[in-house]
C-alpha cells in the first residue's frame, strides 16, 4: 500500500476524545474548465443565508453558507455563492498555472436544477474533488398551511409545516411572489418560500435578499467530468466514509493519517468525522 498523508480540505480541525487532533488528506485536484452549458435565463435572484450544524455533538457551533436560487421560465438553479465565487477564482489561477485555493468554510457542495417542464430535478454534488449527479422525480411536499402570519423583509408571509426525509419543516412564504419555490429542494407552496429550517434548528434558510431583473441574467452550468449515480447510493457512499475514513482511503490504496499531539498517527481504526446531512433518509 502506497504511503501518503491525506490532505483533506487542506486543513481541517477535529476532537477526538477530548485531544487536539488535526486531519489532514491529499486528493486529486479539480480541473476547473471554463466550459458552461446555458440552461435558462432569469429574471428573480434570491439570496439565501443557511446557517447549519454539522456536528450534533455540538449543536450551537453552525456554519454558515450564502446561496442563490435563480428562477426562470423553465428551471431554476439553487447552488452556494460561495462556492460559485470560489470556482470563478479557481478557474483564473489555474488558467495562469497557479494554485487553486479551497472554498470558505461553511461552503455547501451542491447545486440543484428543478425542471418545471420534466418535473424531475437533478443534483449535483462533490465529495473528494468527485463531482456526483443524480435525477430524481421533484418532490411534491405534504404541506399543511397554518393560520399564522409574519413580515420577512418587508413581504407578508404565511406559515406552512411538513416533513422530509426525517426532519420537521416550518416554512414562511409570500402571496407577494406566487412562485412554488425555495430553497434547496423545497418547493410546492403558492409562493416564494423565503424562510423554512427543521424543528432541532439544524438547518435553517433565510431570505437575505430578493432581486427582480429587467434584463435576464443567464442561467449556467459548468460542464464538468460527471460520475452519474442515485440518491440513494450517493448517501450510503457519505455515511460510509465520514463514518470511517482510514477504511474509506484505504480502500484506494491510500494510508491515512492524522497529526495528534504533534506526531503521525496512520490508519487510526475507525476514525470518523462529523456528519448531518439534511437528509436523514
């Protein structure tokens, strides 16, 4: 087996049994192509603020995450804005032969496409500099519209529950804007959901900014080298790896490490890392 020190997301920080420990991982960097496939135009901007927990162990750290919906005539494109400014600057250095640099943290790795003319919608995510897609059938949501009303930004919104996979909603909509969407897949109410975040507060999306184009800014999606897979087999490929990642880089050839008290420690058995995906089933 081939020895090597993983450096994952450059650095990353972790406890484990109450010792300092830092993790560290190497993996093969991204080609950033400037190559764009034009989906749609749009004429609504929404701007999003996700603040999420990543550790239920420790529920009150949250990340935090800015993301944008933009809605078209035909599809709408929901991704991070970090990540998007990120890839824009990547894309400049590596055309200059410099280094790429990592996302801020807090930066969420999806992008999603709801088509309203297939009804169906695709993912688009990464894992290892490994960019997944997968389709799935868009989801019509059970919501029950309660009585109870707010003011979000000047719009008057009205309250709605439902569940998804595991998780309880409370979701905030407008009249003002009759468009069934929101943020990440959430959709299906008689207007813009402009905030919406589960019953434990582990993800919670707020409208931070809502903008109406008169000219229609282009919708794009950048053409990268796609491993195509399900939603089901995306999720069990994360739980196996951040549930063991000495297992999950070994697997590849790879001997994982982590510094501990200043000193290597390689292939930690059944060393985990934290993870809350916002979908639980």
């Amino acid at each position: 087996m081939k020895k090597l020190v993983v450096k994952f997301n450059l650095y990353a920080f972790v406890s484990l049994f109450f010792i300092n420990s830092n993790l560290f991982g190497q993996t093969m960097p991204l080609q950033y192509i400037d190559d764009f496939t034009l989906l749609d135009s749009a004429r609504y901007e929404i701007t999003y603020r996700l603040e999420y927990v990543s550790d239920i162990e420790k529920p009150d750290e949250k990340e935090t995450d800015i993301q944008k919906l933009l809605i078209g005539n035909n599809l709408s494109k929901y991704f991070s804005y970090l990540l998007f400014q990120n890839d824009s600057v990547c894309t400049i250095l590596q055309k200059r032969g410099g280094e790429t640099v990592s996302a801020p943290k807090g930066t969420q790795y999806y992008e999603i496409i709801k088509d309203y003319k297939t009804n169906k919608q695709t993912v688009i995510d990464r894992e290892d500099e490994t960019v997944f897609r997968y389709e799935e059938v868009s989801l019509s949501f059970n919501w029950a519209i309660q009585s109870d009303r707010k003011t979000i930004m000047d719009y008057p919104c009205q309250k709605a529950t439902t569940e998804f996979r595991g998780r309880k909603y409370e979701a905030w909509f407008t009249f003002s804007i009759p468009i069934p969407d929101g943020p990440y897949k959430f959709c299906g109410l008689p207007g813009l959901i402009v905030e919406i975040a589960d019953d434990q507060q582990h993800f919670v999306f707020t409208c931070i900014g809502i903008k109406t184009h008169s000219s229609l800014i282009p919708i794009k999606n950048r053409n990268w080298t796609y491993t195509n897979t399900t939603r089901e087999k995306f999720l069990e490929f994360c739980k196996k790896k951040y549930r063991n990642l000495t297992a999950y880089y070994n697997s590849f050839g790879v001997t994982f490490a982590i510094k501990r008290d200043g000193k290597f420690v390689f292939n930690p058995e059944n060393f985990s890392y934290p993870y809350n995906p916002i979908e639980l089933e």
